[in-house]
C-alpha cells in the first residue's frame, strides 16, 4: 500500500501536465477549396477475362510460346520430334 501511494501521486501529477484540448493543427478541417473528385461508377467485375474450357494443347508448344527469345510464328523450335527426327 505504501508503494501505491507514490505511484498514483506520480500519475495524478503527469496527469496535470496534459493538455485538455488538442492542438487546432489536429481538428482544423482541410482546405475547403480544394477540389474533390466525385468516386467514378466502377463494376464489380471489371477487367475480368473469360477463362472458358478448352482442348488440351501440346506442352511443348506451351512452352515455347512463354521462353524469353522464342517467336513461335517464326518456328523457333529446337524440338527434334516435331521436326520429326
């Protein structure tokens, strides 16, 4: 109990020392002549591709379409059993 008594005196005396309003930098409201853009319409689901099923393709073909270099119109294939060696 004799130790509490110092703790809350500490306390009651911090206390004091804050001030009970805050500071008008913190509740001024913004500028009042700044514009305001209205929030545009946007859909939910804008910007979503179909994904439909489709036949399964040949991986290698998949894979040289996606390798950094490769023009698969040009017929940039390395794949010997394409070529059909």
């Amino acid at each position: 109990m004799i130790k509490l008594v110092p703790l809350a005196a500490l306390g009651l005396g911090l206390g004091a020392c804050v001030p009970t309003t805050p500071p008008t930098y913190l509740v001024a409201p913004s500028s009042l002549t700044a514009d305001i853009r209205d929030p545009g319409y946007s859909p939910v689901t804008a910007g979503i591709q179909n994904y439909d099923v489709v036949e399964p393709l040949d991986w290698r073909e998949l894979n040289r379409r996606v390798a950094p270099g490769a023009n698969p119109e040009r017929g940039d294939s390395d794949d010997a059993a394409r070529r059909g060696r």
